[in-house]
C-alpha cells in the first residue's frame, strides 16, 4: 500500500527534485553569497571558497584506518569507508540547505566534489570499485513527509557520473524512526535493530560489493545495521560512501 501511495503522491515531487537537481543554480556562490565570475570548477562555489574547503585530501584509502574516525563510529561492522568531509563548515551549512531547504544544488554541488574524490581513490584502488550502488532508504511515511529521499538523488547522481549501477528496491526501511530524543543510547541502538530489510527484487542480483550511499554518518548505527542484512544475504564486502562524517 505504502508504494503506491508512495507512487502516487511522491512521484511528481521526485522528478521535479531531480529537474530541480540539475537546472537550479544561482547566480551567487553558495558558501559566501558573493556573485559568481567565469570560473565554474564546481558550479555553485566561487573560488576562494573552493580553495578554501577543508577535506581529506590528505587522508587515502580506506577512513576506518584513522583512529578519530574510527572512535567515533559505532562497532563498524563495513569493510571500507569514503567520506568527503567532517560534518563542518561549511559542509553541514551545504548539507542542510540540500535536507531542509529544498535547495537541491547544494546537493549537486556536494555529490560532484564527492564523485571526484571517488574517481581518485578509484583511480589509485580500482578493486574498490562495487557491483552496485545502494542509497539508505527513508521509511515511505517519512518519504512523504520529505517529498525526496537525499540519500537516493546523491546515489543517482553518483550512478550516472561512475557508470555503476543502482538499486533503489531491494532495501527497505521496514520502521519509522521516531524521536530519539531523552532515550538512552542503549535503548535507541536496542530500537533500531530490525530496521532494514534486503530482498533482492532481480534474480541474477549477486551483488558481492555493494556501496552504501548516506548523506551523513555519525554513530554509524544505520550503516552498521544495513551492512548486517546485507553480509547476512551474501554481500561480502560493504563501503559506505558519505558527504560527510563526524569524528570522535
Ligand atoms: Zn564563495
């Protein structure tokens, strides 16, 4: 029922938030609001604010190598793990314009800086590359309410731009998350288990390495939960594939 509700009601909101995706940039940079000239790297940004973004250009390989990263995470359970950015500025001011704002070039303007840094990391490791990309998905109650899911026009855009293949059907977010606000961190990871489901819609889906595409990682808790069901249905290696994420 909720897919065809979902269908119904959500389906026009997507594709405009995909039209949107890749015609609605400004004529101001995104970061600093000053008018943009002629140098267009990324659209959206100027370039000061280009060469001023902090990033991991100094971190390869794999981030789970990294002890502040992996402090911060819950238990990783994943075998690889890419991020753009920490959740800072002015990556989380771009983040939550894409999320709350409907301002969906922030988005493209993310995903482009994040597909690069796929492209190197790629470049120098090709057996990174996965079988399949896999966007975390929103209950359909809560994708209603949004009107999009951000994890999947990241994932879209990644799919297009890598030529990997996406599958936005075969994992399902079987429970609405309420608030978490006031409970306790054990009671909210003890909640969360059973959350996702992975049902392989197509028959020769034999995916050995998928790649998890999130918006933003923190605890690490959804991921940890995803990447169960899937080395469960016989995934044998899981990267998670993020804009941003929180360090210890
Ligand atoms: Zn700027």
């Amino acid at each position: 029922m909720f897919s065809d509700i979902k269908s119904a009601l959500s389906n026009t909101l997507y594709k405009k938030a995909q039209q949107t995706l890749s015609t609605s940039f400004s004529s101001r940079c995104f970061v600093c609001q000053m008018p943009l000239d002629e140098w267009s790297h990324v659209k959206g940004l100027c370039q000061c604010c280009y060469k001023d973004l902090p990033s991991y250009h100094e971190r390869t390989g794999c981030l789970l190598n990294y002890y502040d990263i992996r402090a911060g995470l819950n238990r990783p359970n994943w075998q690889h793990q890419l991020a753009l950015a920490e959740y800072k500025w002015p990556f989380n001011q771009l983040i939550s314009q894409f999320k709350y704002q409907n301002h969906y070039a922030s988005g493209t303007l993310l995903t482009t800086l994040l597909k690069e840094k796929i492209q190197l990391e790629l470049q120098q490791q090709p057996h990174l590359k996965p079988d399949v990309l896999i966007p975390v998905p929103l209950h359909p109650i809560k994708y209603l309410w949004r009107g999009f899911n951000q994890a999947q026009l990241i994932s879209e855009q990644l799919s297009a731009s890598l030529t990997i293949t996406q599958d936005v059907t075969s994992l399902k977010r079987t429970r609405l998350r309420l608030a978490q606000a006031g409970k306790t961190r054990i009671a909210r990871l003890k909640k969360d288990i059973n959350t996702f489901k992975f049902t392989p819609k197509c028959a020769n889906a034999n995916y050995q390495h998928v790649a998890v595409i999130d918006d933003v990682i923190t605890t690490g808790a959804t991921a940890q939960q995803i990447t169960r069901v899937l080395h469960q249905a016989g995934v044998k290696t899981v990267s998670i594939w993020t804009l941003a994420i929180t360090p210890a």
